[in-house]
C-alpha cells in the first residue's frame, strides 16, 4: 500500500550549489577581510591612482583589482565592503522577516481585527515609494549602520506580511486545520504549531530574497551617500566613484558591480533551490 | 436517553439570511445518523455547529447542542473545546488536505492524545499502532514514519478514521468522507467506517449528499432543504415509504447504474415549489 511516492528524490541541482558557493565564500572573505585584504582599504596613494588589474599592462604586483583614482586598493576594499553588505543582509533581513511575518501569520490565520489593522497598516505602507523613503529615513535617522537597518525594516517587513498573510489564510482553509481545532487546540497553538511549519518554505524564500534587497538598499544608500561615513568602503560608494571615472578605469565600477550581482542573484537562487528542495507541498 | 440531541438550532450568516431554520435531531448512543440534502442546505453546517468549528462568518442565533445532556453552547468557549475535544472527533472530507503536509503521521495521531489528553507519549504511540492496523494498515511503524504526501488518498483516508477513534471518542462527525475517493475505494472506506463505529460503540452523525451510502451505513437519517428538516425518520421507512414529496423525488433521482438507458431525473419543478413554500411558511411563523 506504501507506493513509490516516499522514495521520490530531490537533487539540489546546480544552482543551490553554485548559489551557496558564492554566499559561503564571500561570508569567508568577508570575516578574513583584516587578515586577507591585501592593502589597506583606506591608503591612499595618488602617486598610485587608477593602476589597471593585474593582467593589464601597467598593473602594480599587489594591487590585483587596480586602485581607484586616490589610489585605494579596488580587491580590499571590495572585501572589506563585503563586511558591511553582509551584515546588513543578515541582521535586516532577519529582522524584516521576525516582524513581517509574525504580523502576516496573525492578520492572516486569526483574520478579525487583527488582519483589518494590518492589512489597512500594509496597503498604506505599500503607497510610499520604497526608495526615496529609504533615503528620507536614513536623511531623517542620520547615516549609520542602524540608520540602514532601520530604514530596510520598516521599508520592507509588508512584502513578508503580505505574502505570509495569503498562504496562511489558504492553509488556515484546510481540513487539517479544523481537525486541530475540534481535537480542541487553542488558536495560537494552531498558528504555531499547525499552520506556522507550513508557512515555512515560503518564509524561506522571502528571507533569501529579502537579503538580497537588502543588499541592494544597502548599495544604493551608499551611492548616494547616505550609508555610513563617507570614506568607508562600501559597495555603494565604489560604484558612485567608479561612475565618474568609468572612461579613465572601467575597473572601479566594474567590480564591485560584479560582486553586488553575484550576491543579490545568489541570494535569490539560493531561495528558489531551498525551496525546489525542502518544500513539503511540492514533494 | 440520547447522546447529542440538537433542539431548534437556528444558525444565520452575520448580517445575512438563515442557514438552519429550527434544525432539531437526536443521535441515540452508538447510532448512525445520516443527513442529507443537497449543496447548501446546511448539512454540515450542524457537524461544524457540533464540533464549534463553524466559520466566523455565521453565528448560531437560538437553540440548543446538548451532549450527553449538557448545553454545549451555554458553556465557555474553553471548556467546551475541551470537552469536544475529549468526546467528539471528525473525519473529514478531503483526505488531501485533512493531514498536515508539514509532520510526519504518527506525531499527528499522536500529538492530540499527548498535549491535550494528556496521555503518556509510550501509551499514545502503542495506541496509534494499534488504531493503523485496525483500520488495516499493512505496515504500521512505517506509515507512522511517513509523511502525508507519501501517501496515497485511501491511505490518508484510513489514517484519519484510525485517528479519529483514537481517543475512544463517544460522536464522530464524518463530513462527506467518502466524497472525495474514486468508487472502488469508496466502498471499502465505508466498509471500514461502519465495522470500526461498530466496534467502537461511537455514535456517529454521518452528512452526506448519496443516499446509496446512507441505505448502507446509517440507522436514521434527516433530509434538509434549505436548512430545515423535511423529513426525520430510520432509513427503512424513509426507502420503503418516504412521508415528504421533496424525499420521494429525492429518491427517485437517485441514478441507477444498473440501467443506462434510464437519464437521470430531476427533482420536479413542483417538488421544489412545495419545499419552498414550506420555507417559506416558516419563516413568516418565526418572523411573527
């Protein structure tokens, strides 16, 4: 009577791989920045300004990636902006989906007053354009790494509330639910136990997706200046400068154009891949 | 003396009009009560009524759910999920949907008996087993072990049957369980439905819209229209001698697979007119 339905396996497939691939060693990088980064960030050197990487003629041994017009090394200070673009994806991300989600989740299982306030509070919050309220608040709040943090949370936490909220008024639909209900579990341990382990996989994805926004929103309030101090390597900041002298050293754009690209499309590979893999409804 | 006895239930959607009109049932002790009707006419509104599952949307107006002679919507909300919880248990339509995808099966046979009527865990899993190969379960430990995706519908059938008798429970609400299987497995569902109530001595209110499976299965049987009871009687008298016209064309709709060249029959235009106007009449009664 037990058909072949358990033995159907799921293989990560190569974009999980290549995805984590990345993640890992950029978070290994980013850790080891003190000790790999071959220069200082910081230095400056204008007798060293705009060197090419290395396999152009007039590359500097030591400086792989090139320096920037002041003379800064490009590779460390892409490792060290690697610091700053993980730990906010990190500790944004997470906060942004702790309180989106738990919002999600209650409007949408225990509906009533609950679901009215935040669904009202979501479609408001959803009328600001995301951007330049990031900017305002981070103009408002003063640059800084709370400042970025902040702004990512209160910009974003309604995609996971919105989303969260869908799924968990179709699983709150199903017989299963009504089952827990009649054996005489309460609400809130119907929402955890019953309906919150089925939200997960979807939690999931949103979380991956969500680091790489944050990455970008980091990225893009540095290219305006708002991230934090104003010489600090940041991924942002290089591509601003990168912009003025793409003409004269394509390679001060180029990457840690590159490294932003890579980790916000790994971010959200590695989502999908996650999910391809774990998600109970889909197996 | 009965077991549940239901006294001029009157459910209405809030803001909306009534979906049971002074619906009143009793369900004697180890009795199959079946009630039938056709989509929207509030037969499983009563199972959820019962079962305090009812959606938000609808409230219960006036009338009486007793079990084993206590009011159970007179009681506090906390104390009447107990109490159901304890004594009454569901099995439910749609298998597919009935397990929850994200636990493995034993834990969620088992759980129920450990959180909330506080069993030991040892004692609640010997029970699971016990349940799985009653409802003949080839290999119980391994089913336990799956989860429900890897399983087939009939399987989850049988699994929500055994865990619905689980906790020895004293009603079962069977909500259209057989709806949602194909034929073949229909029957053995049914089958294994009636030996295990049986068995258990459970009194069972069995809502379902095929008056094969309620000949097969029940005892008595209510027939609804439009959230009122046309017809209360045991399934003998109702298929030898039914009192209503609705319930007469009711049964004469019934198709019969034996001849292909009888088109399936309608319920007459004049059959519902009566009905309605009999709705009707009730309605002016409780408005006046």
């Amino acid at each position: 009577m037990l058909d072949g339905r358990g033995a159907i396996q799921h293989r990560a497939g190569p974009r999980l791989w290549l995805s984590a691939l990345w993640l890992g060693l950029l978070v290994v990088l980013a850790l080891g920045a003190p000790w790999i980064a071959p220069k200082d960030p910081l230095a400056q050197d204008l007798m060293l300004g705009r060197l090419p990487p290395f396999w152009i003629d007039g590359a500097e041994p030591g400086y792989w990636l090139g320096t920037d017009s002041l003379g800064r090394d490009v590779l460390s200070r892409i490792l060290w902006g690697a610091r700053l673009a993980l730990t906010v994806a990190l500790v944004a991300g997470t906060l942004t989906c702790l309180i989106g989600a738990t919002l999600g989740l209650m409007a949408g299982f225990l509906r009533g007053a609950s679901d009215l306030v935040i669904s009202r509070l979501v479609d408001i919050w959803m009328a600001f354009p995301p951007v330049l309220f990031s900017i305002l608040l981070v103009a408002v709040l003063g640059p800084g790494l709370f400042s970025i943090i902040a702004a990512i949370v209160l910009i974003d936490w309604t995609r996971f509330a919105r989303v969260v909220r869908a799924e968990a008024m179709t699983q709150g639909a199903m017989d299963y639910v009504a089952s827990a209900q009649v054996a005489g579990r309460g609400r809130i341990g119907t929402m955890a136990l019953e309906i919150l382990p089925n939200v997960l996989p979807t939690i999931g994805v949103l979380l991956t997706l969500e680091m790489g926004i944050a990455v970008i929103v980091e990225a893009i309030l540095s290219f305006v200046n708002l991230s934090i101090s104003t010489d600090a390597p940041t991924w942002g900041g290089m591509i601003a400068e990168g912009r003025t002298s793409v003409h004269q050293a394509w390679w001060v754009l180029v990457f840690p154009l590159l490294a932003l690209f890579l980790t916000v499309l790994s971010f959200s590979q590695l989502g999908e891949g996650l999910k391809d893999r774990f998600d109970p409804v889909l197996r | 003396m009965s077991y549940l006895s239901i006294r001029d239930l009157e459910l209405r959607l809030k803001g909306g009009g009534r979906l049971l009109r002074r619906v009143s049932l009793e369900v004697a002790r180890g009795e199959v009560h079946g009630l039938v009707g056709e989509s929207g006419a509030g037969k499983s509104m009563i199972g959820k009524a019962v079962l305090g599952t009812l959606p938000r949307s609808v409230e219960i107006v006036s009338g009486q759910i007793l079990l084993d002679g206590t009011d159970v919507l007179a009681m506090h909300p906390a104390a009447r999920r107990r109490l159901i919880g304890a004594t009454c248990a569901l099995i439910p339509q749609d298998p597919l949907t009935a397990l929850n995808p994200a636990h493995r099966v034993g834990p969620q046979i088992t759980d129920r008996l450990v959180d909330i009527l506080r069993w030991p865990r040892a004692k609640a899993e010997a029970r699971a087993r016990e349940l799985l190969a009653e409802v003949q379960i080839a290999e119980p430990e391994r089913v336990m072990r799956s989860y429900p995706h890897e399983l087939s519908g009939g399987m989850r059938q049988r699994i929500l049957i055994a865990s619905a008798f689980a906790a020895e429970p004293k009603l079962i609400v069977a909500d259209e369980p057989t709806t949602a299987l194909d034929v073949t497995v229909q029957k053995q569902i049914l089958k294994l439905i009636k030996a295990m109530q049986e068995r258990h001595g459970t009194a069972l209110l069995f809502v379902t819209h095929d008056l094969g499976v309620v000949s097969k299965i029940c005892q008595r049987l209510s027939v609804l229209y439009a959230g009122m009871v046309v017809e209360d009687t045991d399934v003998r008298t109702f298929f030898r001698a039914p009192r209503h016209p609705y319930s007469r064309a009711l049964l004469a709709a019934t198709p019969k697979y034996t001849d292909p060249t009888h088109s399936l029959t309608p319920v007459p235009e004049a059959v519902i007119a009566t009905v309605r106007a009999e709705v009707a009449e009730a309605d002016r009664r409780a408005g006046a």
